[in-house]
C-alpha cells in the first residue's frame, strides 16, 4: 500500500496536514456527512467556490459493487474520476443511478446467456443530497434527486460523482423506473435516460451551487446538456461553444444516438425552439453527435487512428485526438505495486516513471508475473473449478461481446490451435457479456462454447461469467498473452490492452485504435493483420488477420515464451516501461487540462 495513504492531505493543494494543528488552525469543515480539513483559508474558499469541470457520462465505473457500467465507456469514466482525483484536478461527475445496473449474465452449459437485473442500493454507502430538482416528462414534472459519492486520492485530491436518481416519492410508476437500467429499454426511455442526464444535471449543479468551468460531454448521450445551457446563456451559441467539451467514442455511425423529432416533442414537455434546435442537431433526426460537437468548441477522437478515420466520416467538424489512458494504480496487480514501489517510488502518482522499468531484474519481473498468473488461476478455479496450467502460454481475451470485436476469430481453424498446442502448451480464458438486445454478441458468446467442446482437452478454454472490473483486473495481470481482434476501423481505442502493459502482459493485437500508436513489432508486442488505414479488401484484410494469429503463435510466441525466456522477459518490460507509461489517465488527463479545458 502507499505510505501516502496514512498521511492526511489538504484537497486543494496536497499541503500534508498535521493532526495536532487542525483545530488550531480552524481551517476544517463539516461537508456532506464528512469532515475536510485545508492548509488555509484560501484552500477551503476554493474546496467549497472554486469552479470545476463538470464531467457527464451515462456510465461510470467507480466501484466493483457499484454496477453502473457495461464496458469500455464507463471505465474510461471512471479512471478520470481516479486521475483526476490523483491530480487534484477540481472535477464533479455526472451520471445516472442505474439501480438495476447493466446485467448480470449466466452462461448456460451450452453458451447460452442468461441476463438478471444487477441490483444495488445507493442508500446503503452514497450520500443523498439535499435539495431535488425537476424537468418536465410527458406532460408531468419528474422530481431527480443526486447521490454523491467521492473519491479521494492518496494525494488528497477528492471528485465527488453525482448518481442522478428519478425514484423519488411523488414521481408516478412509470418515471420512478427512468434511472433504472442502464442501456435498458426502447428509444422513448432512452430519451428520457438523456433528458435526466442533459437537462437535469445541468440543473442540479447550479441548485447545488457548483461552479462550473466547462461542461465536458462524454459521449452523445448527455448533448442535451446544450438546451439548457443555450437557454441560460440567451441562447448564445458561442458562449455555449465556449463551455464545452466533447469527445466522441466510436467511429460508427450507426451508434450514434439518434431520436425522431416527433418523438422528442412527445417526451420532452418544455418549451425549446425547434428551429433552433434543428440548426444544431441536423434537420431529419435529434442526432446527439451532432448536438454536442455543434455546441463545443473543443471536439475529440480518443486515439490518432479514430480520429483519422472520423475526419473523413463527419465532414465540417475539426476534431483532434487524445488518446485514451488507463488509471496505473488501479489496474496494476499487487505484485507489480509491490515491485514498482521498490524500483520506480513514486510511480502511482506520476506513472510516467513507469518509462524507468527497464531496470528491475528480469528474474523479479518473473516472479511478480507468476504470482499474479497464480491469483487469476485461483480466481478461475473458484468461479469454474477448472484447473489451469501454471506452466502452459495462456492468452487472454475478455471485452464486450459484440460483433465487431470477433470474440471467436481465433478459433477459425481448430486444426491450428492444436498443432501450436503440440509445439508448446496454449490454453485460453475468455469472458464478456453481450447487451441484452445484441443477437450477435450472444451468437459469439455460443459460437465460443461450441468451440470449447469440441477442443475438449486439447487446448484448455474457459468462459467467466459476468465480466466486471474485478474479473478485467484478475485478467489482464494473469494472462501472458492479452489478445484483441476488433474489425479495422471499430475499435476507437480499446483500453484493457493497457491494462495488460501495466502489468507486464504483452499485447498481440489487430492495428486498430491504441495499438496503431502503442505497437512496435518485436519491440512492445505483436501486430495482427494490416493497418487500419490500409485500402485492401476485407477478404484479404481477414486472410492477412488469420495468417498472423497462426504464424506469429507458432513461430514467434511460442518458441519464445519456451525456450527464450530473457527475449520475453524484456518485451514483458517493453509493455510497462513503452506502453504503460504513456497510456496512463493521468497523462490524457493533463492532455485534456492542457488542450481542452484551458482552450
Ligand atoms: C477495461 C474494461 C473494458 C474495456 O475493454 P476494451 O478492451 O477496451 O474493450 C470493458 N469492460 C470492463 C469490465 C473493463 O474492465
């Protein structure tokens, strides 16, 4: 653990406190159900006054127990709240209750997904904050309260996340379950989800006196923030323009939340100009996108490849990149902590250190992979019973199961596997779930176990259930191999790569999102496949894909992980000293400080 932690911080300026002199120097507060102390006067002012940036995203994962994500988005929401919170940066978040959360997924024997709602209480670890407000629903006033919960920092920095919650006495049935499923139901509760995010979270912040600097939209589905802050601006678009921020995080078009207009007059009960509206949001269809990057001055990819690709898809829109990161602390196994601690003091809260990682001995990067390798296999053992092989190459896959990510791309010669399996040991551990409404994300999810049978003990492969942040952490430290075949250009970025390099698991991808800039063949990892931005068929693009699955595991992967343990060994610390220590949040969120929010 951080020695850090033992130490009390003030939260503006990371001044360490002492205990003896905090009456004394009279400069604590009581806030929310907590007590904060400051190193002056000034501090405190800017604690409680100080203008922040107001961070809104549909999903945000701050806690295991806290199931208010489904993948990749509401990691990435998370680990800015962690930086941030590391940085002292004076962020507030926003996002929805989500108290039947995403899903909770089953696998029958034969990969069949069975879904369950994910419930949890706010009421039992999250503060209720003390004043409602209301946004007008269908002709009805719907009341939303805010839960706050914080995250604080080992350098005293503290983010407090606001969970926006319609289950309130005196709302009907029917708005009390708004908040209720993250991604759930039809468009017309979408939009509802949207209206509560945008517009309510808007106001909320300025019921409860928060100071807002810039409105960073993290995704479509908080756009409608821009109404209300139009309507409190005179309805001035470049001042608007001014506040706002938004970054964009997939290259289909077809993900884009997009509403009829008719539907949007039918939910949405207060008075907005249409005209005005239909100037921003595109005239056919309520185009989230559009909405949001209309509206802010600032608009961003999350990786160079993504934001390539996005300027030729989505003329008149001038949008830059920056790169998506990880949060190093929490996505670094105990063992690496642990030796990180010893060679790179002070990385956890400057992970850009990480770059000196070249100097710990192989032998102790060995070690410390083991023991992580050790942990993920109890964790397997407990959740299936399924022995694993300390022994044998074991490679990793584990995201959203949705097409274009081919969770089954592997497997697309069976004979294959086998013969690499008879040159040296492979076994594989998959786990994702698929959106409830995702046919071809189940059908992967089957395909895969179809699979697994007919392998049967020839190449070991298991399947964990319910894929969250605590299986992603065990995963990608445990594995040696963390694999990625999304379909070029899909994969905006990708994110659990990196945390795979923050622990020294090497990466053997497909040229897409991060890995374009986070590759050095040989060097980093392994690429799968051609670039991304290579104009070649998709039958060949496929063959070339298939070609370097198979060839680079028999004659590059496997021979080295046998029979040259020190070559593999310093790609293990290529991972963490080359690619950990740049895709790091902390440094997208000084990138975003810097080029963003101080535009
Ligand atoms: C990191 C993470 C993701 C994102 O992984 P990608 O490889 O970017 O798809 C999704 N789900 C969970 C639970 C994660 O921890």
């Amino acid at each position: 653990m951080c020695p850090m932690s033992t130490i009390i911080r003030c939260p503006i300026c990371g001044t360490p406190i002492h205990p003896d002199k905090m009456e004394y120097d009279h400069v604590c507060i009581e806030y929310g159900n907590r007590r904060f102390c400051f190193c002056s006067e000034s501090c405190r002012k800017s604690f409680l006054e100080g203008p922040r940036i107001a961070y809104f995203s549909m999903e945000i994962a701050v806690a295991n127990e806290i199931p208010t994500y489904s993948g990749g988005l509401g990691i990435l929401a998370g680990d800015v709240v962690r930086s941030s919170a590391d940085l002292r940066l004076r962020l507030i978040a926003l996002t929805l209750v989500s108290r039947k959360g995403y899903l909770k997924q089953r696998i029958t024997s034969k990969g069949e997904q069975l879904e369950y709602p994910d419930e949890w209480n706010p009421e039992k670890s999250l503060t209720l904050m003390p004043k409602n407000v209301k946004v007008r629903i269908e002709g009805r006033d719907v009341i939303i309260q805010a839960w706050l919960y914080e995250h604080q920092s080992f350098t005293g920095g503290l983010v407090p996340v606001l969970f926006l919650d319609t289950d309130v006495e005196g709302n009907v049935t029917e708005d009390r379950r708004i908040t209720d499923y993250l991604y759930g139901g039809d468009d017309e509760y979408r939009l509802k989800q949207e209206i509560i995010l945008g517009i309510g979270g808007i106001r909320i912040l300025k019921e409860l006196f928060f100071n807002v600097r810039k409105y960073h939209m993290n995704e479509g589905h908080s756009s409608l923030l821009t109404l209300q802050l139009l309507r409190d601006n005179d309805m001035d678009n470049e001042r608007v323009r001014n506040l706002c921020v938004f970054t964009t995080h997939t290259p289909a078009e077809a993900a884009f939340d997009k509403f009829s207009y008719s539907t949007f007059q039918r939910i949405y009960s207060e008075d907005f100009p249409l005209d005005i509206l239909k100037k921003y949001a595109s005239a056919d269809a309520l185009d989230m996108t559009e909405l949001g990057s209309n509206l802010s001055k600032y608009l961003n990819g999350v990786s160079e490849a993504h934001r390539e690709y996005s300027m030729d898809h989505f003329p008149g829109h001038y949008i830059r990149a920056i790169t998506n990161g990880v949060h190093s602390y929490t996505w670094t196994s105990t063992p690496f902590r642990e030796l990180f601690d010893r060679y790179i003091p002070g990385w956890a809260n400057e992970p850009i250190m990480l770059g000196r990682a070249s100097q710990i001995p192989n032998n102790e990067i060995w070690d410390a992979h083991n023991k992580a390798k050790m942990s993920l296999f109890e964790f397997v053992k407990n959740k299936t019973y399924f022995e694993m092989d300390m022994k044998a190459l074991t490679i990793g896959f584990a995201r959203r199961s949705t097409a274009y990510k081919r969770g089954s791309l592997i497997f697309n010669s069976l004979e294959r596997l086998r013969r690499i399996d008879s040159i040296g040991k492979l076994q594989l551990i998959f786990a994702g779930k698929a959106h409830t409404k995702d046919e071809d994300g189940k059908r992967i999810i089957k395909e895969i176990h179809q699979y697994m049978a007919e392998l049967g003990d020839d190449v070991k492969t298991v399947y964990l259930e319910n894929y969250d942040m605590d299986t992603a952490a065990k995963l990608t430290s445990g594995v040696d191999i963390w694999l990625n075949t999304p379909l070029p250009p899909f994969e905006a970025s990708g994110t659990s790569g990196m945390k795979a390099a923050h622990n020294g698991v090497i990466n053997f991808s497909v040229l897409d999102g991060w890995w374009v800039e986070g590759c050095i063949e040989g060097v980093t990892g392994w690429a799968i496949g051609a670039p991304s931005n290579m104009p070649i068929t998709p039958a060949e693009r496929r063959k070339r894909e298939l070609e370097d699955i198979y060839n680079k595991l028999e004659y590059l992967i496997i021979p080295m992980f046998y029979y040259k343990r020190d070559d593999w060994i310093n790609i293990m610390k290529n991972s963490i000293g080359k690619v950990a220590y740049y895709f790091q949040a902390q440094w997208m969120m000084r990138r975003y400080i810097t080029e963003a929010y101080l535009l």
